[in-house]
C-alpha cells in the first residue's frame, strides 16, 4: 500500500514537473512573438492618435513616463514624442478615467504642438455592453468627436456632455460614461499643454514596461 502511495506521488511529482517545463517552455518560445504584437497593436493605436503623415520616427520606442493626479492614477503613465524631420510635432499621452460606471477606463490623447487633439482612443474599460461601450470604436464612432478640437480658457463650459450644457454627445441610458471620457481628455489636453516643454525635454526610460 505505501509503495503503490509513493510510486503514485512519484508519477504525480514527474507530471507536475513536465506540465511546469513544457509551460515554461511555450512561454520562452513565443514570448518574442507576443511582445511583436503587442508593440504593432500598440503601434497601431499610436498611428490613430497620432497620424502617420505627422511622424517619421516609431512612436513606441520614443516613450517617457509621466505621473501626476492630473492623470487619473498615481501609476506613471507613457507620453509618446511624435517627431518630423527630428523637430516635435505631437505628444499622445495614456491617462486614466477613474470615474466610468463600471471602473476605470484607460484611454489615450494625441495632441499637436499647437494645443490641437489629434486622436483619442478608448484602450480599456469595463463599460456595460450596448450602453457605455459606445466609448469604444469597435462599437461607434463616439470617440472621433474630439478630433480638431482643443481645450482653452475660451471654451471650457463646453467640455461636458450635452446634458450638462457641453458639445459632446451623451448615451441614451447612459451619462456617466461619456462624461468621465470627457472630463478625462479635457484633464489630459489640460495637462499636456501646461507640461509640453517638460515632456518633450524628459528621458526616453520607458523600457519594456510600458503600454
């Protein structure tokens, strides 16, 4: 009976260890391709906020880390240089709208030199399916509606959505949502803005941990 115990706990010991090495080695194998696509998903995303035409250099790999309130999060968060010719043209920085109806919504803003947004683009959230998602371009064309335009001293009351007297379109049954969208570009264009000199003066130091 113990014999048939250990012989059984030493086949259980041989299987785990297998399991474990053939898991590791999957990891190792395709963990190059992984982090390809994870830097063209990226990449991808950077292009929409940040139109191609106004860039010669990989967005990603021009990458410095940002932390401040102004943010949504206390985490640091990537800004990606946009360069022409090497001279600055744009700056997409990832922020944090803390306040959607089911958790946080992590988005990202491009904005040009000028204070004019290039793109945004919703990259997670947990928003209710057929209500908030909207917020996400898979589902509508919401989020192209910040596109051209630009937050100034001039404009500022018409940064909410339309039921709280702003230019941006709510959700039918849902307010929340777009509004934390909305409050949240507003805070990221803000802070860009007031930081553009320092941001494009910092390190790139992201390394491989950012996106």
């Amino acid at each position: 009976m113990l014999k048939a115990i250990r012989k059984n706990g030493l086949v259980l010991a041989i299987f785990a260890c297998a399991s474990t090495g053939l898991v590791a080695l999957t990891q190792y194998l395709t963990k190059d391709q992984i982090k390809l696509q994870e830097q063209a998903q990226l990449l991808s995303v950077l292009n929409q906020v940040i139109p191609q035409e106004m860039h010669d250099n990989v967005l990603y790999e021009a990458c410095t880390l940002v932390q401040s309130p102004a943010l949504g999060t206390t985490m640091p968060m990537p800004a990606y240089i946009a360069t022409m010719q090497g001279k600055p043209s744009a700056i997409a920085l990832e922020a944090i709208a803390p306040d959607g109806y089911n958790g946080a919504i992590k988005i990202i803003v491009g904005v040009q030199l000028d204070g004019t947004i290039t793109g945004t683009r919703v990259l997670s959230h947990q928003e209710t399916p057929g209500l908030g998602d909207k917020i996400d371009l898979r589902v509508s064309d919401w989020i192209l509606g910040f596109a051209g335009k630009q937050a100034t001293a001039d404009n500022e009351s018409s940064w909410h959505v339309r039921k709280d007297g702003g230019q941006f379109d709510q959700f039918t049954g849902a307010t929340i949502t777009p509004r934390a969208v909305v409050k949240s570009v507003k805070r990221t264009v803000d802070y860009i803005n007031q930081n553009q000199q320092q941001l494009l003066a910092q390190p790139r130091d992201c390394g491989g941990n950012h996106g």
